[in-house]
C-alpha cells in the first residue's frame, strides 16, 4: 500500500486521535464462543484507517478505510 505503520512518527499522535474499541465477531458459532475483534482507527495526516485484530490471536484480519 506504499506506507507501513513504522513510517509514521507516533511519538506526535494524541490521545483524542486514537479510537479503539472491542466488537463482537459476526455469525453463530462467534456469538456461541465470545469471539471478539479490536478496531483501532487512528487519525492522521487527514486519513483515519482502521485495522481488526482478532482479539484471541493477534492476528490482523482487516484494514480499511481512507490510507494515503
């Protein structure tokens, strides 16, 4: 995509600028387990992108939104 996140200088984002919340994964066997999912949307240079971690493993599922 061009740009990865150790481009940025963090060390200058506020607070107010990082959203983070934890949401429930879509589907049956989700709903059964708890599974949970991290969004994290972060305000920079004019662009939010968000980015899903699976909140159990780690691992990233998703990013999206405005990234240049």
């Amino acid at each position: 995509m061009g740009k990865n996140f150790s481009d940025y200088n963090w060390d200058d984002t506020a607070l107010e600028d990082v959203v983070v919340s934890l949401n429930q994964k879509n589907g049956i066997w989700n709903n059964l387990t708890n599974r949970m999912n991290w969004e994290v949307t972060i305000k920079i240079n004019g662009s939010e992108p968000t980015i899903v971690i699976d909140a159990y493993t780690g691992k990233l599922i998703d990013i999206y939104g405005p990234l240049n």
